[in-house]
C-alpha cells in the first residue's frame, strides 16, 4: 500500500467519500481513512435508516386508515424486529454498492483511527500516510446538553432509537428541530404516546413561520403533544421509565427520553488544533471553497459550520476534488441547499424564508404568495394537506419556496432550480405540470404569483 496520495481523505461520510469518487474520476490517486463502515452517519445511523422507518410509519397508517379508501384492512401491531430487519437491508444494500464502487475506482481505504500529525500527514495505528492535499470529513455525533446522560436504556439518542427493540409506549422527545420530529412522527404512527419539549418557539424554527405552524396544526392533529418555549431542566430514571422536569417545574413522565438537540462536531483528539488548524467551538473554519487557514487542507461536511446535511457534504466533496484537481469549480450558495423534514407530513424548503427575505431587502420588496394543496387533484388523492408558499423581490426573482404536505420533499428539486436560476414567476408559468402531480401545484403557486391565478389560493 503506497503511504503518499494526492488526496488524503480523513473520514469516509458523504462528504469524504463524494471527495474520493470524484478526485479519483479525475486521475487523481486518493486515500481514504475510516475508522467504521464506509458511508458514515447518513448511511449508517442517519438518513437512510431514519428514512425506512419513516416509510414503515407510512405503511403503519395507511393500513390504519385504510377504510377511508374503501379498503378494508387493519393494523394488527409493529413488529419491530421485522421493521429492523426492513431498514437493515436497505442500509446493507447500498453499504455493498458503495462499497464496490470505491474498491473498482482504485481508492485505498485506510482502516482505524486516523489523526492529523502534520499539516499534510494522517497517522493511522502508527503508519504515517502523506497526501499533497489533506481533506477533513471527519463528521458528527449526537449531542447532549449539560448534566443531562444519555444513558442507551431510558436516555437515548437517535443512534440507540434505531436499535430498539420494541415500540415505547411512551416518549419524550427533547428537541422539535428536524431529527426530533422525524422520530416523534414514526413513533405516533407506531402507536406510541408522543410529547415534544422544544426550548424555542416554534417545531422546525429554522423553517418559514407558516411551515411550522403548519406542522404543529397537523401534529396536533394527530394526537403529538409538543411544548414549545419550554427549556428542559433535568431528567430521573424511575421504576418504568424516566420524569422529565421542564422550566416551569412539570413533570412529563414516559418510558424513554430521545436526546435531539444536534449534531456536534466530531474533532476534539484528532490533531486539528495541533496542527494549526482554525477552530470555533470545536467546528472548523472553512472559506467559500472549504479551504482552511492551513495551504492544502480542506473540510467539508458536518464539521464545517452551517447545515448538517448529507447533500451539502456530499456536494462540497465534489467542489473540493475539483477545486484540487485545478477546475473552477462554482462556491456553494449554502440558501440553495434543499432542506426536508421527512414527517408526516414533509417540510421542505429552499432559499429564504419569508423574514429572512425582509431582512435582507426590506419589508416594502418583499411579496409573498401561498398556494393551498386543497386545489392540487394529487394532493386530494393522496388525503394530504398543506400548501406551497413562494418568497419573491417584488416584480423580481423567487427568493425562497417552502412546502408542507405529505411527500412534497420529492417536490424540492423543481423549486431548487427555481430559486437557483433567480426564476421570476413569469418565467415558470409557462411551464406544463403534469397533471395531477403534486408538483403542479408549483405551477399553479407560480401562476398565481404571475398575476394569472386558476384556483383558489390565499
């Protein structure tokens, strides 16, 4: 095994394998360090998985309220061993693909602990590899917050909650971001008792104002309590579960507490302060082109500050191997990455929401338009609700568009190019939407916006 590389990789997540498939596709000799299984977070405890459970709560109710479709079936339990069983091929199918895929590319996969020993050197068990250009994807862990252990039984993360072994009967879930969420949607529809502790105001508040009270409506519909602006205080361990105390002095009690508070930076011990490398609460600093302050060593992914999202790790990757291998690549507009929540029923959005768009250019050049879902056939089809709101300079470009309704996630590739191209509405009204798709009810939004509205819209 050569120990000298053009690129070595430190971390084989989205990010650093998206770096060695693309510097490699461009004859670059790569090697890649991964102390677990090659994919990371994302494919491992992450996305993937979280996705196939969010898929088997799908079945769970349509089974459930099957009879609201003529369908005469019923829901006679979750047996979560085979759910696992489920998640856990889809997970080992694409594991053996991306397996495949870096072995035929030629990428030498360093396995165990690597760290940073110089600005151009990994040393992993005792052997120092060496590359010209050193890449950091080192990613991330699940946090906690202060005094609060996570202990895998009561108190768990989301990596334990993909491992259990029977469905709670009842959780708090500490957190109302993304992840939190997505697990208090797959329990309920498993039949657990669901309560959300969220210290801001709002569930999903890094999402448009209208999103989130669009999904607190639909998840107090669904019977998930949530409280938010309630800081959590302290939790114990009791005979059948845990108490959780909150700000305020109530006690929620339930058989498990799911710690969803983020994801921190996977850096500490790895020799990046030694190095030299700049750092920020443990992130490190990257420019525009995911360059550190050291010549030659990149980061990309979770450990860079802003969206932990497998796409922008796995994009910036990209950017980097080119960046190396003396292309021009274009930097990354971190607005128009596509953010989702997979619950029931989806968030998701890209570009600025609508404060962020009157921040930056004034209440008086900003118009916002929303699209209810009632109007859209697929949508009534398939008993969702939720809407389409678009974000736009007034007389100018879309600048943001946000979506909730079941699977309208498959939707944001549309509105990515619409906000990434500075699309005006005259521009995509033109545009034939298949009918009925959900994804017409972009059109129809845009229509609308364009001065020319078919159906109703608020």
């Amino acid at each position: 095994m050569s120990d000298e590389f053009d690129v070595l990789i430190l971390g084989a997540g989205s990010g650093g394998y998206a770096c060695a498939l693309r510097a490699a596709q461009l004859g670059l000799s790569v090697g890649l360090v991964e102390k677990g299984n090659l994919g990371g977070t994302c494919l491992h405890v992450g996305c993937i998985p979280t996705k196939a459970l969010l898929h088997a709560a799908e079945v769970a109710d349509s089974a459930r309220e099957s009879s609201a479709f003529g369908v005469q079936a019923t829901l006679d339990g979750i047996d979560m061993a085979g759910v696992n069983d489920y998640k856990d091929k889809v997970v080992g199918r694409l594991f053996k693909g991306l397996t495949g895929l870096i072995k035929s590319r030629g990428i030498t996969v360093i396995e165990g602990d690597g760290r940073l020993t110089g600005s151009r050197e990994v040393t992993v068990g005792g052997t120092a590899y060496t590359g010209k250009h050193v890449v950091l994807a080192s990613g991330s862990y699940s946090r906690s917050l202060p005094g609060l252990d996570v202990d895998g039984e009561r108190v768990i993360t989301s990596e334990h909650a993909l491992r259990l072994e029977k469905v709670p009967s009842s959780v708090v879930v500490l957190g109302g971001g993304v992840i939190g969420c997505e697990f208090a949607s797959v329990w309920r529809s498993f039949g657990a008792e669901v309560t959300i502790v969220e210290a801001l105001p709002r569930l999903v508040a890094a999402e448009d104002e209208a999103s989130s009270k669009a999904l607190e409506r639909a998840f107090r519909k669904r019977g998930i309590a949530f409280r938010t602006g309630t800081p959590f205080q302290s939790v114990k361990t009791t005979d059948d579960g845990v108490a959780v105390t909150v700000e305020g002095g109530d006690v929620i009690e339930a058989e498990l507490l799911l710690v969803a508070v983020g994801r921190g930076p996977v850096t500490n011990g790895l020799g990046y302060d030694e190095q030299g490398v700049a750092m920020d609460r443990g992130f490190v600093l990257a420019d525009e082109m995911c360059r550190t302050n050291v010549e030659g060593v990149y980061a990309v992914g979770d450990i860079v500050p802003g969206l932990q999202l497998a796409h922008r790790g796995f994009q910036q990757g990209i950017l980097v191997a080119e960046h190396i291998a003396g292309l021009e690549p274009a930097p990354i507009d971190p607005a128009g990455i596509p953010r989702v929540t997979y619950s029931h029923p989806e968030v998701a959005s890209v570009g600025l929401t609508e404060a962020q768009a009157v921040e930056a250019h004034g209440a008086d050049q900003i118009e916002s338009l929303t699209y209810d879902l009632g109007g859209n056939g697929k949508s009534q089809i398939l008993q969702t609700q939720g809407f389409v709101k678009l974000v736009r300079r007034t007389d100018g470009p879309v600048l943001g568009v946000h979506l909730v309704g079941d699977r309208v996630g498959e939707l944001i590739g549309e509105a990515q190019l619409i906000y990434g191209w500075e699309a005006h509405a005259d521009d995509v009204a033109p545009l034939v939407h298949a009918h009925p798709t959900q994804n017409e009810a972009l059109g129809e939004a845009h229509l609308a916006l364009a001065g020319k509205p078919l159906h109703a819209h608020s």
